[in-house]
C-alpha cells in the first residue's frame, strides 16, 4: 500500500500503522480514509496529502 505525506507539514500516513488516535485501524489504505479525516500533526485536509 502506498504512503501519502502531509503538503503542510510533512507528516507521512502510512497504511500499515493506520491512525488509531482518529480510529483508522492499521492496514487501512489512504483511499478508505473518511473524508473528514485531518492530519494529527497539523490539522490539514485529506485532499492535502501527495502520494509519496
């Protein structure tokens, strides 16, 4: 699965740890991320994140 990073702050989503703190469970790719979901670190969009 792909990773994407944060255009703001450089923060990298990666799949395999998923989120928890924001209930994504590891294993869940960035394209089945709600659409709602922000950044932890800076707060930015979903639509602010660039495969990396």
């Amino acid at each position: 699965m792909d990773k994407y990073v944060c255009t703001v702050c450089g923060y990298v989503y990666d799949p395999e740890l998923g989120d928890p703190d924001a209930g994504v469970k590891p294993g869940t790719s960035f394209d089945d991320i709600p659409e709602d979901w922000v950044c932890p670190v800076c707060g930015a969009s979903k639509d602010l994140f660039e495969k990396q």
